[in-house]
C-alpha cells in the first residue's frame, strides 16, 4: 500500500515544481524573457527527475491513463494552492464547477466496470 502512495507524492513533488516552472515567472514581468525561459528549464529539469520516477514505480500498480488522471487531479490541486497563495489570485465557483467535473472522470477511469 505505501508504495502505491509513492507515486502520488512524487507527482505531488513534480508538480509544485512544475507549477513554478510554467506559473511562477508572472511575478517576474519585468525580467527579460530569455533569463525566465532558462530559469523555467531549470525548473523543469526537477520536476521531471521526480515525474519519471513515479510514472515508472506508478505503472507497476495503475494504468497510464490512470497515472495520467492522477497527475491531473493533482495538477489541479497543487495549481489551485500555487494561484491563490502565490499568485493572490480569486477561486472564483466556475473554476470549483470545472474542476469537480473533471475530478468525476477520476470515479470512470479508476471504477472497476
């Protein structure tokens, strides 16, 4: 059972980096393009050093298109949490709505039919 927990914590892991990596420059409009791309790179050069590990463990014990539900809803999440903290963005209800649906995917793909 934990190490089925393992792939979503590293998930978890890869996708705060890569929230950063994709998100995190907006606080940074100033800075030239070219820097926040290479800096954004290197970001991702972590995130990926924990998202191949836990797709390779992962796939041992779910589907890909389980995994790819998984990082999904996670992305979400993590997403959520980086825009309201970081970025001071509102979660306004149509973002709760479009979520929750795609969070509902999450019961068709892992229900055993």
């Amino acid at each position: 059972m934990l190490r089925q927990l393992l792939p979503v914590l590293l998930l978890t892991i890869s996708n705060v980096f890569m929230t950063f990596a994709w998100y995190g420059h907006l606080k940074f409009k100033s800075s030239a393009l070219w820097i926040v791309i290479l800096v954004s790179w290197g970001i991702a050069l972590l995130e990926y050093c924990f998202q191949v590990p836990a797709n390779r463990i992962g796939h041992e014990y779910f589907t890909a298109a389980q995994l790819k539900t998984m990082q999904e809803v996670i992305t979400l999440v993590v997403f959520s949490i980086f825009s309201i903290f970081y970025l001071k963005e509102d979660f306004q209800w149509n973002y709760l709505v479009g979520f929750g649906l795609i969070i509902l995917a999450v019961f068709f793909i892992f229900k055993r039919w």
